[in-house]
C-alpha cells in the first residue's frame, strides 16, 4: 500500500467512525512480499453503530471512489459485535494502518 492508499483509507475511518478508529490491512496485501488484487480490511470502534451495514456501505463507496474499480473487502466490528473467526484472523495475521 502506498503512503497516499493509507491515507485515504485513515481519512475515511475517521469520517464513518471517529478519530479513534482503527483499521487493520490483513489478507495477501499485509505480507511485503505476497501480491495480492484485492484489499482486505478490518475497521474497528469502541462506538456502538446504529446500522452496522449502511456504515460498511459507506465506508466501501468512499473507498471505491478514491481507488477505482478495485476488489475491497470490509469488516466492521464496534462495540456490540460478537466474536468471529474474520476479527481474530485480521487481528492475529494483520498489519495496522
């Protein structure tokens, strides 16, 4: 990911979900040497989200409209989101912007 890739991606969790979010790049995209198409990410809040779903919608069309026709894929968990096995993956093999 370039410097201005990890930028818009920041900006972009701050505006849907505050300054104190955190996004973690996980997936072939975090490990230097692997080439992957797609970008997988992680966005986390201690807030708890109204509609959980029009949030990564957002998120998802900010991102689309900065990279262009790119695969995205995004995962949201705030405060009231039960365990899952994507959370732990992203946490254990991931990178944070």
């Amino acid at each position: 990911m370039t410097d201005e890739q990890v930028h818009i991606i920041r900006s972009t969790a701050h505006r849907f979900l505050g300054d104190k979010a955190r996004i973690c790049l996980f997936g072939s995209r975090s490990k230097d040497g692997d080439k992957g198409g797609d970008i997988d990410l992680c966005f986390e809040t201690d807030q708890v989200l109204l509609n959980r779903a029009e949030v990564i919608c957002r998120i998802y069309a900010a991102l689309v409209l900065a990279f262009g026709d790119r695969k995205i894929d995004i995962v949201v968990k705030d405060a009231d989101t039960p365990p899952a096995r994507i959370f732990e993956i992203a946490e254990r093999t991931g990178v944070y912007l």
